[in-house]
C-alpha cells in the first residue's frame, strides 16, 4: 500500500516494527532535506552526554549571540518560542530539550549545538554518522528516512526523557500524530521551499 498512496519521487518513507525488526520502505535511501528533522541528532548527542553524566538536566547554558552565529546554527527566525535575539538569560539543559522537541525550536537547538555538540565538531559528526550508517553533516541536514528512523530508534532505545518530550509537541493535533489515538513520538521539520 506505500507504493500505491505514496509512490512520489519527493517522498522518503521508512517503518520499522522494533519488536520484530521487520521494515518497509518507499524511496527510504533517498537523502533529502530534513529540515528540523536533524534536531534529532541533537537530541540524540545531548542525551548521550546525560546518560554518561557529562552534563545534567539541571546545568545551565547561557544563551549569547555566539549561539546563533555559529557556521551550523539553525536560523533563529524560525520555529520556537525562545527570544530570537539573544537575551544572555541561562536555561538548563533540561529546558532546552523540551523547548527542541515540543515546539522545534531553533533557539534551544543553536544552544544545545554550540556549548553540549561543540558547534557541531568532529565527534558530534561522527557519533551521528556510524549511527544512521552514513555521512551526516549539521549544515547540511541532509538525511534518508531510513537515516531519521535510526535517530528515532536510538532515541528511544536511550530510555531517556526525549521520547516523552516527542510524545508531547506542539504538533500532536496538526501532523504525524494526529487522529492516531496511541501515543506517538515524533519530529517534524518543515522546508517552505
């Protein structure tokens, strides 16, 4: 039935069944543009760092301009509720998971970037890289379904937080997880062009 609803070039779809590890896919290889869908590597990372107490939910990052202007910082005119002129305010960590997953901020993701990801450095590339099995570049934000499944994968094989924050966004009503009555974690990323 994917081929027959979905069969577009512009789509990328892949399901997993994690009890089973059974799939299915339509263009699920095709690399394309993700949008804020790369948030998840964010996420992925930051909640690495939790779990080998590296940081902790309640450190605080203090959000300067620095955070915004970074080579691989997400344009701060887009999607979230946090000033988008930096405010030198400090938020904890676990602030700014919340405000990333639920409303797809691009504030909270270019602090989280800069001070936990390092501006996106080598490690960060290639901690995401050898988890969705190809290369993976924060500038670019170029990923295949497949690629975003295994970021969703890990993250919820983490047991952390972040798949309840996903559960909970300020997109349940109006995308993937709507009209679906089960809780359903999920990242959206919108690309108007």
């Amino acid at each position: 039935t994917l081929t027959q609803k979905y069969n577009k070039a512009n789509y990328g779809i892949y399901i997993k069944q994690l009890g089973t590890n059974n799939s299915a896919s339509l263009n699920g290889d095709a690399t394309m543009y993700s949008a804020s869908v790369a948030k998840l590597a964010t996420l992925y990372y930051v909640e690495e760092q939790l779990q080998s107490q590296t940081i902790k939910l309640e450190d605080k990052l203090k959000y300067t301009s620095d955070v915004n202007s970074f080579a691989k910082a997400y344009d701060p005119s887009g999607s979230g509720k946090i000033s988008k002129t930096a405010d030198n305010k400090d938020y904890t960590i676990e602030n700014l998971l919340k405000a990333v997953a639920q409303n797809s901020d691009n504030v909270a993701t270019n602090v989280l970037g800069y001070y936990i990801a390092n501006q996106y450095d080598n490690e960060f590339q290639s901690t995401i890289s050898s988890l969705i099995g190809t290369d993976f570049d924060m500038k670019e934000r170029k990923l295949s379904a497949k690629s975003a499944a295994n970021l969703m994968e890990a993250i919820y094989y983490q047991n952390g937080d972040i798949i309840n924050y996903l559960s909970n966004t300020d997109f349940d009503n109006t995308r993937i997880s709507k009209n679906i009555s089960v809780q359903v974690a999920h990242k959206i990323g919108d690309a108007y062009d």
